[in-house]
C-alpha cells in the first residue's frame, strides 16, 4: 500500500495508513489466524515445542513468538547466529553478507536446534525468498513438520523465487499469515521516488499476538491452561516462569538441563 499526497509524508500520515492496514488484515485475516492458531494449540497440546526462525529484521517477529512475557514458554528463537553460540562456528563467519543465500545453512540450523517431530515451525520472511528462509521451511516439511510462514504476498508475488527448487515460503507452508506489506515494505511514497517507513513488523505483530491469543483460547476451550510467561519484573514471575520451563528442559534453549 502506498500514498500519493506529499502531506501523508509525516508522522500522521503514517499512523492513518498503517492503523488502516491493521484494521482490514484483523478482520480479512480472520480464518488464517484461527488455522494458524490451531497448529500453535496442537504443537501446545502435544508437549511440541514452536521453533520460531527469521533473519533481519523478521526477527522482531520472531521475538514476539520466543520467550517474551505474555507469550507461550514451549518456544525457541532459531537465529543464523547460532551457527557461532551453538554450532562453534568463528564469529567472523557472520560478517558474509551472503550467508543467507548460502546452502546448507539452514540444515545446521535445523540440527543444532534438535526439534523434535511434534514441534512446529513458524518462519518469518516479509519477501519469503531468502535461499535459508526457503531452505528451512523445506527442510522442516521434509521431516514432518508443520509450518506457519508469517510474509508479505504483495512482495513474494513480485519477485522470482531465489532457491533452487523455484519454490518460495509461501508455497511451502502449511499456513500463511499475510502482513499486507507492499512490495519493498515501506509504505509512504516519497515525491521523487522512494518510499518510507516500513510495515511488516507492525502487522506481523499483530498477527502472531492474534494467533497466540486464539491458541489460548482453544486450548482453555479444551480445559487446558496455557503455559504462559509472565513478567520476570512482577513478584514471583521469576519463580513461577522457571517452574514452568522445567517442563520443557532440554527442549528449549532458556533452560540449563
């Protein structure tokens, strides 16, 4: 989405645009959410652990899904720089600014995270084209896992796929939650040419707190509580917190067994 009038160029332009965005992808996005959240309660429900995975700045998102008050404990924040903290990896190896194009990046990835088969993956790509975005996603799929792709089908549909199997994320998911990102991201127009602001971290947000929240209420619906952080910052968070990852020792990488 993009505006014409010189005058949206500012910060009013911007909260009139993005919060018109939200409002239509809360009401469009209705089905893909519940679907969505079905996967999230069905990981929950079945001891699985979210293996949450994005490169740039998709990893806010990925934060917003992974070890975060409020959010749900059985998640892990996969990231290409586990490839140093987990995988011995020299840290130089992040400074090649192809890495995310290189293949076999994601396998490792995948390994040192251990998933297991009950847990899911939600990946998030605004472009959905990134050879270890793809990568993952297939690999994930391959071994029976189900995935949640969190993308920008304006953007994917406007550019070629870049993995060799011609495939996008979009393609591979089970599920595809839309951010309605325009192509490129950013939302206001700039005379002249260019665009500023981007979107996709707004909306992908709000769509990944939509889908927890339709999680919880499906699996209070089936009489189960949610395992739910809550602040570190309020009294007995801290505690309460560390009781409910002993569930999960082992499986998520915030635990030390």
């Amino acid at each position: 989405m993009t505006v014409d009038s010189v005058d949206s160029v500012s910060a009013e332009g911007f909260a009139r645009e993005s919060l018109a965005v939200l409002d239509r992808i809360t009401e469009s996005a209705r089905g893909e959410v519940r679907r969505a959240a079905e996967l999230i309660a069905d990981c929950v429900r079945s001891g699985g652990v979210i293996q949450a995975f994005g490169t740039g700045h998709s990893q806010a998102i990925v934060l917003e899904v992974a070890g975060r008050a409020g959010g749900l404990v059985p998640t892990n924040r996969l990231s290409i720089a586990d490839l140093v903290l987990y995988g011995g990896d020299d840290p130089s190896a992040l400074d090649d600014p192809l890495l995310e194009r290189r293949a076999g990046v994601a396998v490792r990835l995948y390994d040192l995270a251990a998933p297991q088969a009950e847990d899911l993956f939600v990946i998030v790509s605004n472009s959905g084209v990134n050879n270890v975005i793809v990568e993952m996603a297939l690999h994930a799929k391959e071994r029976g896992h189900r995935v949640l792709a969190v993308t920008s089908l304006s953007h994917t549909r406007s550019v070629p796929a870049s993995h060799s199997s011609g495939r996008k994320l979009a393609d591979i998911a089970d599920v595809v939650l839309d951010n309605a990102a325009p192509s490129g991201d950013a939302l206001l127009e700039l005379p002249g040419g260019g665009a500023v602001c981007a979107l996709s971290t707004l909306t992908g947000v709000m769509l990944v707190q939509m889908a927890v929240a339709e999680a919880a209420a499906q699996l209070l619906a089936a009489g189960e509580h949610p395992p739910v952080y809550v602040s570190a910052n309020v009294p007995g968070g801290f505690e309460g917190n560390l009781a409910l990852e002993k569930r999960y020792s082992g499986r998520i990488r915030r635990t030390a067994g």
